[in-house]
C-alpha cells in the first residue's frame, strides 16, 4: 500500500518547465517597450505564449545584445551589452560615451516622455492612484542638462576595455567601468557631458601621470595593486574643485604626495580647493575603507555650495544633492508646498525626517517662522547641519542623529503638536514600520520628497489606508540621461485614525 501511494506521487509530480535560455547566454534583441527603472522590453513568442525578456538601460526601437543574468519559466532579465543600432529618434553627441548615460542619445524631450509614462503607471498599479490625471502636476526639467553633476567617481584597472576592437588589455587604465563588468574599465580620454569638461579632459594627461610613478592600477580579479579610484567633487557655485585619490598601502613609501598635488595644481591652478588621500586595503570594490585613513594633504577637505542663498561645506563623502541647480528647484517646491498652508502661531513643528545635511530644514525655517526638528540616522550629516545652520544664521532649527522609527517613540510629546512632516527617504523608501510611526504623529500634512517612485508608490496605498489623500504630484528630472526620477507628493489628512 505504502509503494502504491508512493508510485501514485510520482506519477502526479508536476513537470518542471525548461528554461528558455540560461545564465549568461548572450541574445541579440529588438526592444520593443520600457518598464520602470530603464528597463527595456523584448518579446518572444513561445508555444506557452509570449516570453517577457527585460534589458537594464535599453531603450524601444534599439537591437542590442544583452547577457542573461536570470530566467525564469516567463521572463528573463538581462544586462546590456552592446547597443547594435540605435533607435530612429537617437542623434550624435559631442561627448564620449560612459555608462552612467544609457540615455545620452536620446533627446531631453523624448527621455521626459519615457519618465512620465513609467512613473505614473506604477502610481496607478502599485499607489492604486485611479486619478493621477487629476492630481498630476507635470515633470520639472533640470535648468542644465548636461555637465549638471558636481561629482564624478572614476576607477583605476589593470584591465582596459577597448571600444574599438572589443578586447581585454592588459596595462594601465583610468575610466569608468565597463558596462556589466566590475574588472575592467573603459579609459576617460575627454568630456562626457555628465560633469566637468576641464577634469575630464585633463584625464589623458593624468593617467600618463599616475602611470609614470611605476606603481600599478588595481587589478580586480587578483585584489592587488596600488591605485583604486580617483573622485572629484566640485562646487557649482565657486566652481572650484576637491580631488580625493584613493590607494592600497603597498609600497606606499614609492608615491610621493606632494608631486601628485604638485601635478593637480599644474592641471587645475586656483580651481584646486583640496586633495584628500586615502588608504583602502579593503578587497571590495568600494571607495570607502572599512579600515584605513583618508588624510588631507592640500587646502581644504571641502568645497562650498550655495543653494537658494545659503552656504554649505561639502566634504567629499557627505550627502549633498548631485545636480545643485535642479535641487534648488525641487527645494523651492518642497518649501512652497509645506508651508504654504500656515495661517498662524498655531500651526506648530515642522519635522524634516531624514534630513541629511539639513539643506530643506533650514530652508523651511527661514520661510515658515516656525520651530523645526530634523532627524537622519547619519551622525556625520548631523553635524554638517548643524554647523552649517549655524554658520548661515538660521534660528529654529535643531538636528538629532537618531534613527527615525526610534526617534518618534522616544519623543512622543510631538504627538498633536505637528502641523507638517517633510519626509526624504533614502532610495529604498520608508520601512512600513517606521511609515506606521511617522503616521500616528498625526500631521495635518506631509510632503513626501522621493528619489525613487516605485517606493514612494508603495507607501501611497499605505498613507491611503490610513486617511491620507494624495493632493500633488509632481516629477522632477534630477539626473538627465539616465532612466532616474524623483517625485513630489502632497498628502492631506481627510480622516482621523
């Protein structure tokens, strides 16, 4: 009886499907749609029906070649490769490609077409916003649209891709990572639009240099080597820079850091603000050393930046908005939307939840009058803020290092007292936990400010849930040339808990 029962089981076991196509198989595809995120759409039609394969950074009307990363029994995901033949609306550009602008070809208007229509079909499916036509408020462009950036990351290799004949080189390389590979990189020889046409161009000059003192680039697949990344940070509006080399420990007694600075103020005269250098032994491929010392040898370990009238000393691993000039756009917004609801002495605090640095707390302090905490667990940030609230004389404002669930339950005296919450998560969004806490603070109002819809969507449905109505929305295009968004959204309370 046992074996028949056995037998039976078998017999009935469902039949696992085949995979279509297996890990890092390498498919040419025509992509036919864009998802959310940059992700481009291909389809294949099979005898179960047709098979949904996603290719990170790919745009409609392009044929690219993209590697398998997963398969599944309906879908596969991708990384992009190569793109064999550009989509009809693409034009020439007069800057060198790098990954980090899958979409430089692509002209402004079309690329704000494709965010809006990603960003809001995942408001209408996961925020279950049936109305988004009625609340939206359109998409803000960023003021520049290229050389918008005022940091750049670049990474030393022993491995060099080369564009023109699709090979491995073994020497000495400074660029930007190949795309899909964390071991080679493709050499920076001029500007690539993103950031700073003087750096990038001076590049060339400066890989000869670093290559000159006979020490090696890093080579990933052995975690050996000397030089590991070089970041630049420059403030748009002084327009001076801050340059942070970073290095193993071995034979470091060979490199001498006063020619390096010596090399940097030939290239870049009175732009030199500061060069930091930092030792990283650490075998991960991270600017930031778990274990080590980042020293400054030269001027200044900051640059200053000016948004809306204020100062801020930026050092190279503090938070600080990417592009500054689209950032004054999305702060003005964010201010004119939480205070402009404020009749009198009785509105009551202002919470800035992760604030960072404190750029929009003492923004809303200057325009509201009103009392202002800010909380970030960042502790370095913390500081930031409050050094730099106090150089710019802004009163009314106090910033606590604390995680922001935790925080609420330890000053429960806030409860009722909250007319506004301005909320500013990190990509991965509000944990549902702490959404709860920030909820029963009771505000009249909150202003959620999203560097990623598809989180800020999420936490729409939970807000719904308990009695917050979307009111406003509105996009703002941050990063031009790359698939990023960030979102706006005005919530008012319509019901009590």
């Amino acid at each position: 009886m046992h074996a028949r029962y056995s037998l039976e089981q078998r017999t009935f076991a469902p039949v696992r499907r085949q995979r279509l196509f297996h890990k890092n198989q390498l498919l040419t595809l025509d992509i036919q749609d864009i998802a959310f995120g940059g992700k481009g759409i291909a389809r294949q039609e099979t005898e179960r029906g047709p098979f949904v394969i996603f290719v990170q950074n790919a745009l409609p009307g392009q044929r690219v070649t993209a590697r398998v990363v997963k398969c599944k029994s309906k879908y596969a995901e991708c990384k992009l490769e190569d793109v064999v033949a550009r989509a009809p609306e693409e034009v020439d550009i007069p800057y060198q490609e790098i990954p980090g602008a899958p979409y430089a070809h692509l002209p402004i208007e079309h690329q704000h077409r494709h965010k809006e229509q990603t960003a809001l079909d995942l408001y209408r499916r996961i925020g279950q916003v049936e109305d988004i036509d009625r609340v939206y408020q359109g998409l803000v462009a960023s003021p520049e649209q290229w050389h918008y950036r005022n940091k750049m990351e670049y990474s030393f290799s022993a491995i060099v891709h080369n564009p023109a004949t699709g090979e491995k080189e073994d020497r000495f390389g400074l660029g930007f990572k190949r795309r899909g590979t964390w071991w080679a990189v493709e050499d920076l020889e001029g500007d690539s639009g993103l950031f700073d046409a003087n750096v990038e161009n001076a590049m060339p000059e400066l890989r000869k240099w670093f290559e000159s003192t006979g020490l090696p680039a890093w080579h990933p697949p052995r975690r050996e080597g000397f030089f590991r990344f070089l970041v630049v940070r420059k403030s748009i509006a002084s327009q001076r820079i801050l340059v942070n080399l970073v290095t193993t420990s071995d034979d470091l007694e060979r490199f001498s850091r006063d020619q390096f600075v010596q090399q940097l103020r030939t290239l870049f005269g009175d732009r030199l603000q500061g060069v930091l250098h930092t030792i990283n032994d650490d075998k991960g491929e991270r600017v930031e050393a778990r274990a080590g010392a980042s020293t400054c040898i030269y001027g200044d370990p900051f640059v200053t930046e000016t948004l809306h009238g204020l100062n801020f000393d930026v050092e190279m691993a503090s938070f600080f908005q990417t592009n500054p000039a689209s950032a004054e756009r999305l702060y003005e917004m964010t201010v004119k939307e939480a205070t402009s609801h404020m009749t009198n002495e009785e509105d009551g605090i202002v919470m800035d939840l992760f604030c960072g640095t404190g750029t929009i707390g003492q923004l809303l302090a200057r325009a509201s009058n009103r009392k202002v905490v800010g909380v970030d667990i960042v502790e370095r940030a913390i500081l930031d803020a409050r050094r730099s609230a106090e150089q710019n004389g802004i009163e009314g404002v106090e910033f606590h290092a604390a995680d922001v669930g935790k925080f609420l339950l330890e000053y429960p005296e806030y409860t009722g007292k909250i007319n506004t919450i301005v909320l500013d998560p990190p990509r991965a969004g509000i944990s549902p936990k702490t959404l709860r806490k920030v909820i029963r603070l009771q505000a009249k109002r909150l202003v959620y400010v999203s560097c990623n819809p598809a989180t800020q969507a999420r936490d729409i449905a939970t807000l719904a849930e308990y009695g917050y109505a979307l009111q406003k929305l509105t996009l703002v295009d941050q990063f031009p040339h790359t698939a990023h968004v960030e979102a706006v959204g005005v919530f008012e309370k319509t019901m009590e808990l």
